[in-house]
C-alpha cells in the first residue's frame, strides 16, 4: 500500500466464522506437516555418528511431507471469505513474485488490487499474527536422547520394539512424573509403562521446540491426527539423564482445556490474603548480575529477583517481540508492554512464592520445574506443580516462554472427556497449525483475472467485496468498507486456504 497499514490489523468476521488476525500479505503460508517418526535400533545411548542419518531421512520426510501438503492446497475449492484491513509488506522474495505477476497482467487491467495471503487454519479458529521461529536450540547429550526416543523412535503405540526401546531408556528407578494421571507410579519400570499406555491412542507426538542441554533439557509439543488440519492439545516435557545417557526423571503436562485467564489471579489473592511470601531463606535481596546464557537467566529470575526486585527488573530481559504463553490464559501474549502488565498482576500476589526444582543446563533455551507455595496456607495443603520453557533469540534475550500449571484434578475432567471423545487429539476441535514464514513458497493464484469469484460463481468488483457484511470481535455489524477505512491495500483470505 502507498500508505502506511494501521496496526494491529483489525478483526473481522462473516457471520458464523469466528474472529481471525492475518499475517502479513504476500506471504504464502502452507500446512507445517508433522515429522514422521522413524524407527531405529541403534544401541543405546545415541552417538554423534548415529545422528546424522536421522537428519537426513528428516529432510526427506519433510520434502515429501511438503509435496502432499502442496497437492492438498492445490484440490481445494475457491471462496472468498474474509476482508481485512491494512496489508502489511510480504517478504522480499513474495513481493518481487507479485511484481512479475503484476507486469505480465498489466494488459489484462484488473479491476481488484487487493494483496492475497494464504493461511492455515480451521475457519472458526484465531490464527496468529506471526509464525514462530524453528524452536531447535541446539544439541547436548540430553537433547539427543529426546530427538531419538521421541522424534527417530517414536511413540511405541503397541509395537514391542519399540516399546523395548522405550523401556531401556529408562533407569529402572526413574520417576515419571505425567501430571495426566491420578498417581505416579513407584514400582519399577512402572513409571514409564504408565506414561506409553496414555500416549497409546495418540496419532503424531510433533515437538515444537528442543532446548540444548547435557544433563537435562526440555521441549514443547503438541499432538496432530492424520487427516485433520490443525493441532490437537499442547504440552511440555522436562527430562534428566544419567552420565550412561538413560532417563531418570520426567516431567510433563498438559494445557488445561478450561483456561480461567483472571479467574486464577483473584483466586490466589483470596487463598493468600494479607499474608506475604518469605524470601529471605534464599537470599535476603536481590544481587544484581549479568546472568550467562538461557540456564543462568532462569536461575536469576526465579531465585534471585523473585520477591527482591520490581517486575520492570526482569521485564529488560525480553525481547521486544517476546512471545509468551501462559496456559492459564486462552490467548498468549505479544511484547514487552503485554508481559509486563501480566507479571505486575502476579507480583501484587503478595503471598504467592514460585520454586524453582529442576532446570535444564542449555545456554540457548532453558525448561525448569517449579510448584507453588502461598503464605498462610497449612504445610499439608496440596502445591500445585508446573514446568515453564524459555527460549533465547540470538541477541540473549527471552523471545519465548510457555508456563504450564498441572490441574488440581487428576486426570483433568475436560481432558479425560476429550481424550474419549477425539482420543488422537484430545481437544474438543484442534486448534490452528503454527505457520511457516513462506519463504521459498509459491504465491496463491486465488486473485488473478478482472475481478474476485464469489462463492455463487459469479466475478465481483471490489465495491461488493466493501460491502459485505461482517460481525466485529466486539459483536458490532458493520461492513468491510468500514473495518478498512482509508487503507489502500486489503488481505483476502480465500476459503481454499482454510480448509
């Protein structure tokens, strides 16, 4: 657009279809297909040469993961959907394809110039405004032991081989903490039986992102069912290894379906009342330091400046772009402004204290243990447990956090229902796969020609794609001329890109 797009862009809906944010126009996005696990039967633990071949059978799955998503989009129908305002500036290799597009159509003189993005998302789900980075933060013997069982192994689902593999990637004492299940299992070997029967309905078990470590590290997950675009429940998973590369302690949890948002800040400042956190057993105040690397930062955060120093102190450690979810809330937050009013609400919580167990050794990204304590409350009464991943960007700073709170009920109502409802999925609908950032992907075809065809068949000018009629995010009628305004450019998101 010849003048500068108003942000954030603002939402828009056709009657039934719920509110959706676009990403920047020109951008082709195409469906993140899951990676496909491999078996393998090397000896345990993995080595370095062991490794290599995995990477490379990885990008061929990829490729032809990449191949099929391709033929999918292409059979998909065309409708015009949604109008937005405000188009941001694609990528440099998307715009210099819409100018070559652009010049070999000048004889045809279309009558629409709006800019086309394509997404990838169910149409009644929220898409992000950005897609997240890759989430590989680098190896160390930990991170390998996770690539290989989860990623090159693979969920056993009833195969013995498998699960023999599984089995002896365990120390026979390991503690397998799945904060799914009502009891954690003592007896030997049990702890790891337990958690494969949970995951035993799963369809893909897709990591998301890996910190590095030596001696533990952790990864962010969600699980995927063939056939079904979008992601199924999300989760994050904290593991240690011996020096023999075996597993000796695991952690992991669910999101909770039913996020209270607000709801769990009143809560805990009606459990705590007047009372105030004591954090001088650890250190009566704040040292102020430069903390080294993702291991470190945690570390300072959660034991030195909790308690001991104003949030504006831990908020100069994130970056402007920060990306940070809370499982307690149904949407995550974007920015510094957005998590600094979030961790003000939490340190007015005088009586709330979070304590750090167990942290990962990376230095790019970190995942740490922790329960909660509040003041005033009886030593016998139950502390709720969470594990939290923070990943660093290549200046040192935190671009991304995802905390996870276990739920008071064990399994989780909602979760148990919708593990017997969508068993692969275990969430009511899945949610939008993370996108892509496009490079390297063909720009859709969806707008070409003299006009937009609409779902009746029939080629419209841009005045009737202005007047359609919308619901915003508040419930407001109105119309999409209204929502752009001014705006000299527009993103159509055209119903084939939906699903």
């Amino acid at each position: 657009p010849s003048s500068p797009p108003r942000w954030p862009l603002p939402m828009v809906q056709p009657g039934f279809v719920a509110p959706v944010t676009l990403q920047a126009a020109g951008a082709a996005v195409a469906p993140r297909a899951p990676a496909a696990a491999a078996t393998a039967a090397a000896a345990w633990p993995p080595s370095a040469a062991a490794s290599a071949p995995a990477r490379v059978l990885g990008q061929q799955q990829q490729q032809q993961q990449q191949q099929q998503a391709d033929r999918v989009t292409a059979a998909a129908t065309t409708a015009v959907a949604v109008v937005s305002a405000a188009a941001a500036a694609g990528t440099r290799r998307a715009a210099r394809r819409q100018e070559r597009r652009r010049g070999a159509a000048m004889g045809a003189k279309p009558t629409v110039a709006l800019r086309v993005a394509t997404v990838d998302a169910p149409a009644a789900s929220p898409l992000a405004l950005e897609s997240l980075p890759s989430g590989d933060y680098g190896g160390g013997r930990a991170t390998d032991v996770v690539k290989r069982l989860w990623q090159t192994i693979g969920l056993p689902r009833g195969d013995p081989e498998k699960e023999a593999q599984w089995t002896v990637a365990f120390t026979p004492t390991a503690v397998v903490e799945d904060l799914y299940l009502a009891e954690v299992p003592t007896e030997p070997g049990a702890g790891v039986r337990a958690y494969l029967e949970n995951k035993a309905s799963c369809d893909r078990f897709v990591l998301d992102r890996i910190s590095d470590g030596e001696e533990a590290c952790g990864f962010t997950w969600h699980l995927e069912e063939s056939g079904v675009r979008g992601q199924g429940i999300r989760g994050t998973t904290f593991v240690e290894i011996d020096e023999a590369g075996k597993i000796t302690y695991l952690r992991e949890i669910c999101e909770p379906l039913y996020k209270p948002g607000d709801q769990t800040v009143e809560l805990l400042k009606a459990l705590g009342g007047d009372n105030v956190a004591d954090f001088s057993a650890e250190q009566p105040s704040a040292i102020k330091r430069s903390p080294t690397g993702a291991s470190d930062l945690c570390k300072y955060l959660w034991q030195d400046l909790q308690g001991r120093a104003p949030p504006t102190e831990a908020l100069g450690f994130f970056a402007d772009d920060v990306f940070y979810e809370d499982f307690n809330y149904e949407d995550p937050m974007r920015g510094k402004a957005e998590v600094g009013a979030f961790l003000e609400k939490f340190a007015d919580i005088t009586a709330l204290k979070f304590v750090a167990e167990r942290f990962s050794d990376g230095p790019r990204a970190c995942c740490f243990t922790w329960h909660v304590e509040i003041a005033g409350l009886s030593a016998d009464s139950p502390n709720i447990r969470g594990i939290s991943f923070y990943g660093l960007n290549e200046a040192g700073q935190i671009d991304f956090v995802r905390d996870i709170p276990e739920s008071a009920m064990k399994p989780p109502p909602l979760q148990a229902l919708a593990a017997q409802l969508r068993p692969k999925l275990r969430r009511f609908s899945p949610l939008p796969a993370a996108s892509d950032d496009g490079l390297g992907l063909e720009q859709c075809d969806c707008a070409n020609g003299t006009g937009i065809d609409w779902p009746t068949g029939e080629c419209v000018e841009t005045s009737a794609v202005l007047k359609q009629g919308v619901i915003t995010a508040g419930g407001v009628a109105t119309t999409v001329g209204e929502q752009v305004g001014d705006a000299r450019g527009a993103v159509v998101i055209f119903l084939r890109h939906l699903g």
